[in-house]
C-alpha cells in the first residue's frame, strides 16, 4: 500500500486530506460537547444528546437520497460541497455562543457528513485501482487515528485557548480537504469495463442491483443490528468506569483510549495483510462478529478498570475488522456504479439502528442497570453471528478457483459458486448476469470442477 500511495498521487492526495479532516473532528467534536454543557441555556444532558443527535440524524432522514446524489452526479463536486459546509459549519461554531446557533451549526455539520460519506466510499476504490481492499483499510484508520488522536490534539489546545482554537481548525482543516480535493483527476470516472448506466438511476433499482449480490444483503442486516450493541456501549462506558466500578474521570478516558487503540490496531492490521479472497473476507467479518460479542460479555462481569480495557480494546479490534471486512466485501461485489446508492442506505439504516441502540440503552440501564445491558448488547451480536453464519457460510464452503488456474476458469469457478450460494441467481426480482469470458462457461467450469 505505502509503494501504492508512493505511486498514486490521487490516492494520497485523498487520504492526507482525510486524515487531516478526522484529526480535527476528533479534537472538535470534544470542543463542541465542551462548548455544549458550558453554555448556560444548553446546561443539561438533554443538550448533548441533541448535539450528539445532531451529528447522525441527516445520515437518517437523508442518507438514501445523498447516496443516489452519488450514482448520478460526480462525486469530486459532491465530496467538495460537503467539506465546505463542514468548514462553514465549524468555523461557525468557534464563534457560537448560544443555544439556536450551537444547534443549528451542529446539525449543518451533520448534514455535511451524511452528504460526503457516500461519495467518498464509492470514490476509493475507483481511485485505489487494484489495491482498493488495502485502501478501505487505511481509509478507516485514518478515521480511527482521529477519534483517538484528536481529543488528545484538542485537550493540548484548550489550555491555550479553551474550545475556539480547535472548532476552528476543525474548519480549517475540511477547508483544505476541499481544496485538495477539488483539484483530483479520475475520481469521477467509471471502474474498466463497467458501464455508469447500466443499472439505472433510481433508487430502488439500484439498491436491487445491490442486493443481488451474494452474501451483500446478510452483511448490511447483520451490521446494522450489531449497532444496536454500539448505542449500548456508548451509553453504558463511562457509567461503567465511574458507577459500577468506581473509577474516576480518568479511568473512563483510559477506557476510552483502549477502545480507540483497538480499532486502530485492527484496521491496520488489515491493511498490511493486503488482498485476499472473499472467503477470508467473510471469515474475518464472521470472526469480528463473535469477537465483539465476546469483548461485550466481558465488560460486563470485569471488577476492575484494568481488565474492562482490555474487554473495550478487543472490542475496538472486532469492530474495526467488522467495518472493514463489509467495505471490502462491498467493493468486491457490487457494481461501482451502485455501490453510492448502497452506502447511503446503509447509513440511514445503521444510523436509524444506533438511535435505536441509544434509547434502548436509556431504558435498560434504568431497569436493570449496566452490566445487564452490555450483556444484553453481547447477546445482540450473539444473535448477529449465528444469523450470519447461517447466511453467509455457503458462500464459506463454496470452492473458489485457485489463483494458478486461467483466468476464464477462474471466472467461471467464481460464478458457479455464486450460483450454488444464489440458486435461484436473482434477488429482488435483478438477475446475475452471465460471465462475460467469450468462451464456453459450460467446458470452463466442467474444468474447474464445479456445477452451477
């Protein structure tokens, strides 16, 4: 990947300003809540969960819609517009100081992120070429390496200017991400031998498209509803580090960093094992299911701050392999030109989950309390991990070609498993399309040993 990056100015053009852009969200997102509970109008919990609500509620009402934006517009304008209303918003922010402009501006910023979170997704690949399964890894740990790094970057500036200094450089730092990123060639162009409009312009085509691939659909349920653990571990952190186990504010960071430390180190790990197969890919994302189960389960019998992080950071690790594992699955079986569509339904689904997660964690740690709602978010991914065993394990046992074999065998070998895990070969009402290898599938995969 560093020899890619090296190579490809597009790609490392897109990724330095991303990286820059998550470290300043990072730092000023902690600002933003700081600014939130000290404004004397919005001095209540109620205020920061409507910040919170704020940054994930467009992604619902609007996902479906930005997603289709990025089939049918070109993505360089739509990542640029949405950067420059983050910048407007943020900078915004750094000189907000009552209640109506605090929210208002942090639903913008919200609206900004749900609109460039589609495009930049189906983007990568297009830019990343071969080396795309390497570069949605390194995607999401630049976006990890802010969540962790950057409230470290903003406590270090709030000693020197309170919380202005880093909402500002927040927007300064999308500012520059569009201004690199409006000056990239070949993000707008189609994947070699797609066709752009081969699937339509509608959203229910598209999605249809989508879903017909095998093993897509089980990964976009699955995942939303493992998020439904997330909004539990979010709620129940630190009144686990400062409640249950009687810690201090310092130990809720420690816990935090722990989980942050973990998602960097699974996405990285990832990252440098470079391409592999779908069957690994699939492995890997069952594995990152059961894990996250575990690493829930165990935060809920720890008796100390010591073993509840490392149960936080085997739960930051899953949760990096399961976010990874699903980009690259998603790269590798559906069409590009969809693949915006696909992206924004997931975020309004996975963001209508979490709300979900989130109220549902309110009630519970109310009547039962915290141990027994993060073991309830275990069992969650409990159900998750036998839902997508049964699923996707045939796509796990399906013989695939071996890489020495010629490539009209490996294609036909790669569709009849397709077939086998498909029989029908259509869902939602799409049909696979026959393997475009201008020779005799039939004699292909006889060869092959496999049958449709």
């Amino acid at each position: 990947m560093l020899e890619t990056l090296r190579t490809n100015h597009p790609l490392r053009r897109l990724m330095a300003a991303w990286l820059q852009s998550c470290l300043g969200t990072g730092a000023g997102y902690v600002a933003l809540l700081l600014l939130t509970v000290r404004v004397r109008s919005l001095h209540s919990g109620w205020a920061v969960v409507a910040v919170l609500l704020a940054d994930f509620l467009p992604a619902i009402a609007f996902g479906a819609l930005f997603g289709m934006l990025a089939d049918r517009h070109p993505r360089r304008r739509l990542i640029v517009i949405a950067n420059l209303l983050q910048a407007a918003a943020w900078l915004g922010l750094a000189f907000a100081h009552t209640a109506v402009p605090i929210l208002a501006l942090a639903l913008l910023a919200g609206v900004g992120n749900a609109l460039q979170r589609p495009p930049m997704r189906a983007a990568l690949p297009v830019l990343a070429g071969e080396a795309k399964q390497s570069a949605a890894a390194w995607f999401d740990t630049c976006r990890w390496v802010g969540v962790t790094v950057g409230p470290v970057v903003a406590a270090a500036l709030f000693a020197v200017s309170g919380t202005a200094l880093p909402l500002a450089l927040n927007g300064v730092s999308f500012a520059l991400a569009a201004i690199a990123i409006a000056t990239l060639s070949g993000i707008d162009a189609t994947p070699e031998g797609e066709d752009s409009d081969e699937h339509g312009e509608g959203l229910r085509a598209g999605l249809a498209v989508a879903f017909s691939a095998p093993a897509i659909a089980s990964v976009i349920i699955c995942s939303a509803a493992a998020v439904i653990s997330m909004g539990f571990l979010n709620v129940c952190e630190p009144l686990l580090a400062t409640h249950v186990l009687h810690g201090s504010g310092s130990d809720y960071a420690l816990l935090v960093a722990a989980y942050g430390t973990g998602l960097v180190t699974g996405s990285v790990l990832v990252a440098h094992r470079g391409d592999v197969g779908p069957r690994v890919i699939v492995g890997r994302y069952l594995a990152s299911l059961v894990l996250s189960g575990l690493g829930m389960a165990g935060s809920a019998i720890v008796g100390s701050v010591a073993p509840a992080a490392i149960s936080f950071a085997a739960t930051g690790y899953a949760n990096a392999l399961l976010v990874v594992s699903e980009t690259q699955l998603i790269q590798l079986r559906v069409p590009n030109s969809v693949q915006g569509r696909l992206f924004g339904a997931k975020d309004t689904l996975e963001g209508a989950f979490f709300l979900i997660g989130l109220i549902g964690a309110g009630a519970l740690v109310a009547l039962v309390g915290v141990r027994v709602t993060l073991a309830s978010g275990a069992g969650v991914y409990a159900v998750c991990s036998i839902a997508g065993l049964a699923t996707l394990g045939p796509l796990m046992r399906a013989r695939m070609a071996g890489p020495t074999q010629r490539p009209e065998i490996a294609i036909a070998a790669a569709y009849g498993a397709i077939r086998r895990f498909d029989p029908a070969g259509a869902a939602n009402g799409v049909a696979l399309p026959e393997p475009r290898t201008g020779l005799d599938t039939s004699r292909a995969e006889a060869e092959a040993g496999v049958t449709g």
